[in-house]
C-alpha cells in the first residue's frame, strides 16, 4: 500500500486528509485581510485578458485567466496567514523521540532471543570520538601514503556530514540520493564545494543514478562514516586548491584504508580506552534492559567485529557505576563472539575459536557449544545456528550499520532492529512549531505551484504569468531552506531530502530493519510481549505519518494548509501497538 500511496498526486493526498484551497481567499486573512488585496487581483485580472485582433477574448483564455486569478488570491491570502502560526500546529499530536517505529510487524512474545552489536549499539560515544578517528586517519594518509604534510592542518567539521551519502568513486561527489535514486538538487558536493544543478547535469547527464553508474558509488551507512565523508570531501578540496591531478577512486581507497587502519590496528581503540571519560557515555539504563530480557528468560548474544579488550573495557567504564562486579556484564549474555568479521560472518564457513581472555590467545580445540562465561572469536552464522539450536524468526539483532549489522541477519530470517541515534534529535526538531510551520507553508505553496503548472502551458506563459510563478518558486525556496538549516546545512535532514521526499537511507531503513529507534533502551517503553506493527497510513517510513485531520479543526483554524505528512501523529510511546490479548496480528 505505501508503494501505491507515493505514486498518487500531491494534490490527491492533501485531499484526502480533508485539506483545500477552495475558498481560500476567504478563510486565510488575518482580520479581514481579504479586502486589502482585491485590487491587486483585479489589476492581475485585467494583465491576464489577451484579446484578439478584433477585441475579443477566447472563452479558454477566459477559464485560463480566472484559474490563475484564483490561484494568486489564495498565495495573497496565504502570505498573510503566513504572519502567524497557525494555532492547530501547536495541538498537534508529537511523535516520541525515543519511540520504536515499525516496518514490518513484530511480536515481541515471539522473540526469544536478543542479540547485539557493541560500537553503537550497547556502546555510545561523544562527538569527540570522530575527531579522534579523523585525525588518527589523516596521520595515516601523510606518514604511510605521503600525502602533502599541509594535510595535517585539516579539521574535523561536525557540522558538514549526515550519515547515508554516497561517494562516487568515477567522478568524486559526495552525494545525498533520495528514495528513488536521484540526486538530491541541493545535496551534492565536489570536495567542499556545492555543485549547481547546472554542474549536477553536465557531469551525470540527469539527477536519477541509473544502474551502469551506481556500481561506482559507495555507502557510508555507519556512525563511523561521519569523519570518513569529512576527509574525503576535505582532501578532494586540498588537491583542487593546489591545482594537483589526482584519481577520486585512489582518494576514496587511500582514506578508506587509512579508516580501516586506525581501527584494525588497535588505534582507536587504545585512544579511548586511554581516556573513557572524554568518549564513552555512561548508560544505567542499558544495563536494565539487559537485566530484564534476563529476568524474562530470554537468550542474549552479544556479535561484534570488536577485539574483546577493547569491549571489556568499555563495558566495564560504562556499567561500574550500575553493577558491583566489574566482570558481571558477560553474565547477562549466553553468548559473547568478538572479531566476528561480519558482515562476512553471516555467508563464510569460518569455525569458532575459543579465547583465553588472560593469556590473549586462541584454544585449538573444536567449538561444539557455547559455554558460559566464555569468550568466542570469529566463527560464522552456519556453525553459530547448528551449536544454538536457534530458530531464525525467534532472534532479534540489534544493530548501526545497515550493511554490516542488518542486510545479512535479514537474509538469514532474523528480525532486525536498526540503532539510528541521530532519530531522536531529528523527531525532536520535526516536533517543534517552526519546523512545522515552515513544513505547512512549504506544501501549500507545492500545491499553488501543482495547480499553476496544470493551469498554465510554458506557450502560454507571460510577464504576469512568471511573476506569480517567480514569487511561488522563491516562497518555497525560503521554507526549504529554513527547514534544511535546521538539521545540516549542507545536507539537511537524514531520512528526508529537501523536497519531502524519504533519502536513500531511509529507503535502506525501510529494506533491512524489521523496526527501527534511536537506542536499544527504548524498548523498556513497551511491553516484552507487545505487538507491533506498522501504522495503519504511512508514507514509506513509519515515523512520517499522515495526519488526518477533521474539517471541524481546519475551519476552527481558518487554515487549510496544515501540512499532510509530519512527524507527529501520535503521542508515547511512538508506534501503534495492541495489547497481544486483542488481536491477532501474524507477523
């Protein structure tokens, strides 16, 4: 059904949430505002009337006229509407930040085990841990690869990557795409430099990436991608300030090599065990999801590519304050499996090896079960459901990384939970009056432009014509920009795109994460034996629902252009869920 609904017209969709534009110029104006601009519409009246030779004026230029008449009175009057935030905006219903958001349905009185990644998942980290992996990889490009020591003045910019763009390795621009693949017409850069539209056809022919394209394209899907799109995007800029050739395929292997680097030598993860306190958040509230999905006798597996040492490190700075062992977190796990080389655990034959955690090394002997209070390394998903005994449907795993986590425990019948951090700050900005607001404006002035271009031929057009539509295009400009500024200022919002549209990591959410929120603890909202599933009208991703709105609150408002689609439709704890003594929902 989602498919279906975005293939309808914007204007259809405002219909259906009992939103119009008829009769606008009589319900926008603030005070009576109505009577202020009615000469004006009739000046516009008399410019549209183009008669013929002999003074007469064709019923079809007629009908022509009164429709774009009609249409500049309702943006007068909307423009004045605009003056004040609509009162209906502040009673919307919001959508929790820490809410859980469904793709597809799940019963948790299903699941009878939760399995974890660590970096990202049950570990967080500050926004310091990306200066330090930027700086540890930019070190790594000048000592080992030579690149030109003035590399080393490069900063870390927080503020220029969002996470789920795309690097073209054939023509370096780093990319946003949108749900369908194409570029997004204001999120495509040529090291720090923002190309045109003009400049986005002349190098791709057309914004939509087609398939013999995209093979040169790659994801940076992870929390860790923050610092590698920054250096990319910074050494791509150096070399074209100093006028030096280079390959945008060799910058992309170089600094991805330096990345991989710092973090299979042990670099990052002595960096911030050296100093836990500047990287790593505390979190009590972790350890008491874990302790009862123990108490309620689930299985818990902990799957990560992390050494064990750098792991039990963490562990123990962000639960000593919450636990009096400093060993007791492996208790609450049956199973715990480090340096699992996913994502290529899930589809190799690699055997498990079990690892003396005193001696740092690996026991020769076979691997026919799990023991508890034992340490794992490697092994694969074949030898890991032959030794458990677990059923796919059964398991849960949680995880950041889209590709790595999510796409193989998806393929293997496991249900898939997406840890999405940043989730919760952008609900939190959808959430507020001025992102709504300008989310309003912004679609009534998409519907005035929808009924401008189906009202008025390009043949057809004139000077009063392209005035009116001048003023549409550069009112919607503003509110999208407006609305873009307030995630990123060069790339916007993460699940979203400029125009409304869901990015290509929303697209990728919607393809590997069964649900998806912004930390694991969150679950401690719902039930254990809840039932989730998808809203009843969504969009594509769960946490933009449709609104719908009675005629009895757009009238009370006198105002029509509240916006179809927006973050909040429900209040806690963030999906629709029914108690699973109501219903019977398979899934």
């Amino acid at each position: 059904m989602a498919s279906i609904r975005r293939l309808l017209p914007f204007c259809s969709s405002l219909q259906r949430t009992g939103f119009s534009l008829r009769g606008t110029a009589e319900g926008f104006g603030v005070g009576g505002s109505c009577r202020s601009f009615s000469a004006t519409v009739a000046s516009e009246e008399a410019i549209f009337k183009c008669p013929d030779e002999d003074g007469r004026v064709e019923p079809e230029v007629l009908v022509m006229e009164d429709e774009i008449a009609k249409i500049r009175r309702e943006f007068e009057a909307a423009k004045q509407s605009f003056l004040k935030i609509p009162e209906a905006l502040r009673e919307m219903p919001k959508m929790n930040p820490r809410g859980i958001f469904v793709n597809k349905n799940l019963r948790l009185d299903s699941v009878q085990v939760y399995g974890f990644d660590y970096d990202y998942t049950l570990a967080y980290y500050s926004s310091n841990l990306q200066n330090l992996i930027y700086d540890l990889a930019k070190e790594h490009l000048v000592n080992e690869f030579r690149y030109p020591e003035s590399c080393l003045g490069f900063k870390y910019d927080p503020s220029f990557p969002i996470r789920g763009l795309y690097y073209d390795k054939l023509k370096g621009c780093l990319l946003k795409l949108d749900f369908f693949g194409s570029i997004e017409s204001d999120g495509c850069f040529f090291g720090r430099r923002k190309l045109s539209k003009k400049e986005i056809e002349e190098i791709y022919g057309t914004r939509h990436i087609g398939r013999d394209q995209a093979h040169g394209l790659v994801g940076l899907m992870d929390f860790f991608c923050f610092s590698e799109a920054c250096l990319i995007a910074d050494i791509v800029q150096h070399f074209v300030d100093a006028k030096l050739e280079f390959d945008a395929c060799y910058i992309y292997q170089d600094v991805n090599r330096a990345i991989q680097h710092v973090h299979h030598s042990g670099l990052v993860h002595r960096g911030i065990l050296s100093d836990p306190q500047k990287y790593l958040v505390k979190n009590g509230q972790m350890l008491r999801f874990l302790k009862m999905l123990k108490e309620k006798g689930k299985k818990l597996f902990l799957l990560t590519n992390s050494p064990y040492y750098f792991v039990d490190g963490g562990m123990r700075f962000m639960l000593e304050d919450a636990i009096g062992s400093t060993d007791s977190w492996r208790e609450l796990f049956d199973v715990v499996i480090a340096r699992a080389n996913k994502p290529g655990f899930y589809n190799s034959e690699h055997p498990f090896r079990c690892y003396d955690i005193e001696k740092d090394t690996l026991a020769f002997s076979r691997v026919d079960a799990f023991l508890p209070n034992q340490v794992y390394y490697h092994g694969c998903l074949k030898s890991f459901l032959q030794i458990t005994r677990w059923k796919g449907p059964e398991v849960i795993y949680f995880g950041d990384h889209l590709f790595s986590d999510l796409r193989g425990p998806s393929k293997a019948g496991w249900r898939t939970a997406a840890i999405i951090h940043e989730l919760e700050n952008e609900i939190c900005i959808q959430n507020g009056e001025n992102y709504r607001f300008h989310q309003a404006k912004f679609h009534i002035i998409q519907e005035l432009l929808g009924k401008f271009h189906a009202t008025v031929a390009n043949s057809q057009r004139g000077e009063a014509y392209d005035s009116l539509l001048n003023e549409l295009n550069m009112e919607r400009k503003m509110a999208r920009s407006v609305m873009k500024n307030m995630f990123n200022s060069s790339f916007g919002a993460t699940f979203l795109t400029d125009t409304g549209q869901e990015s290509a990591f929303a697209y990728h959410i919607h393809q590997y994460a069964d649900v998806y929120t912004s930390k694991p603890e969150n679950f401690l909202l719902y039930s254990h034996e809840a039932w989730l599933h998808v809203p009843f009208d969504i969009k594509i991703i769960p946490h933009h629902v449709k609104v719908q709105f009675s005629r009895k609150i757009v009238q009370g408002t006198n105002d029509p252009f509240l916006p179809h689609s927006t973050t909040g439709v429900r209040e806690m704890p963030g999906t629709t869920f029914l108690d699973h003594q109501t219903e019977d929902i398979s899934g």
